[in-house]
C-alpha cells in the first residue's frame, strides 16, 4: 500500500536517510525503532509528507505522492493520512469533539456529518462523557484517545504516529497500545509508529530498525 524507493535526506553536511526502501501493506501496525538521532521521526513525516526527501520516491497505492504539487498533496494529506503525536497538540480552546471534527471541517465535510462522525469515534474510544470537556480537562490517556479519534475522522489508509505513548503513565500507556491493536483488528486500521517502547515493537505486525541511515 505504501512504498518507498531509495529515500535520502540529509540536513547540511548530516546525511539522516541514506536510500530506504520499505513496503507497508494495508491493515498492519509496522514499528519503526532505532536509537536517538537514528533518522525515525524523520522518516515518519517523509511517509506523511510533512517533509520531503531530497531523492527518491513515495507510492500510495498507484499515486506517486513525490510529484503532487503542494496545493495537491496537502488534499491527499487530509484524505488519505491520520497523525498521532508525542504530546496531542489538541486546541486548547476547542472541546474534544471539536478538535476531533477539524479535519473533517478543512476536507469540507458538512458539519452535521462531521459531528455525526466523531461522535461515533469519540463513543467507540469510550469518551462519550467527555466530547463537551475542553483538553484542560481531561487526563493524558483521554487527550490521546481524543488524538486517535482525531486523525481517524476521514477515515484515512494510514495513521502516523510518533512516540504516541511517550508521554503517558504505564497504565494509559497499555490502555493506548490495546486501543491500537483493537483499531487494526476491527477496522483494519493501518498504522506506522515511531517507538521506543520494545514491548509494543515486538508484538506489532512488523519492525523496521533504523541504523545509520537505512533499515536493517
């Protein structure tokens, strides 16, 4: 589903990514892991296209997303990706269900079907109390969960997610990788994850370790 060709990317005289080739089918949960300055998150936003490499290729399905222009592929972006990150970069000054409806809003989806929508992903990430709390009011794991139903909104072919649960408690962090395997199971959600954490790595579908620039 997803494929990249000899990806490089170096940040002045640094080369980070040195020619990565990997296949990501749908409906798997793939782990990218690797030391610090390894060249993860980097990796993470070129399959998300919130960076570019300096050569090679990106394929989602038949589309080849390194020739979309920008006003193109920001479309794609929205569509067709979901993002989870470290610290859930919720707007503070919106209400969970808000915040869970704005990609919907920017990809133009109706504002009646849009909260339709998050209400049902809100519920089935068990929040149906808390869609009217704002972020400040609700615990860590809820503000992810909140995150999750976020980047799920326009039913995207991947979510994206870096270091989703390194800023959680070990309890919401389990609760957050068992959401993540039950997302895959029952909606056959694809996921590509930046983790340090070696217990998930190793029960996800696949893990891509990052050593001096390409995996091994």
């Amino acid at each position: 589903m997803i494929k990249a060709k000899n990806i490089r990317k170096s940040f002045g005289q640094l080369e980070v990514l040195k020619g990565i080739d990997l296949e990501i089918p749908l409906g798997k949960i793939y782990s990218i892991v690797g030391a610090s300055g390894a060249g993860k998150t980097t990796l993470l936003q070129i399959l998300g296209t919130l960076s570019t490499p300096d050569s090679g290729e990106i394929y989602f399905g038949d589309q080849k997303i390194s020739a979309m222009k920008e006003k193109q592929l920001s479309a794609f972006r929205n569509r067709e990706i979901g993002f989870v990150f470290q610290f859930h970069h919720l707007l503070p000054e919106f209400t969970a269900l808000e915040n869970v409806c704005i990609p919907a809003f920017i990809a133009k989806t109706s504002k009646a079907k849009a909260e339709t929508k998050a209400k049902e992903l809100l519920q089935y990430l068990g929040l149906s109390d808390r869609m009217e709390h704002k972020p400040s009011e609700l615990s860590g794991g809820e503000k992810q969960r909140v995150a999750m139903a976020r980047a799920l909104i326009n039913n995207p072919s991947v979510v994206m997610a870096d270091e989703p649960s390194g800023n959680l408690d070990s309890s919401n962090r389990d609760e957050l990788h068992e959401l993540l395997f039950k997302l895959r199971d029952e909606m056959g959600q694809t996921f590509v994850i930046v983790t340090h954490d070696d217990h998930f790595a190793e029960r996800s579908d696949k893990i891509l370790h990052i050593k001096d620039g390409v995996i091994g």
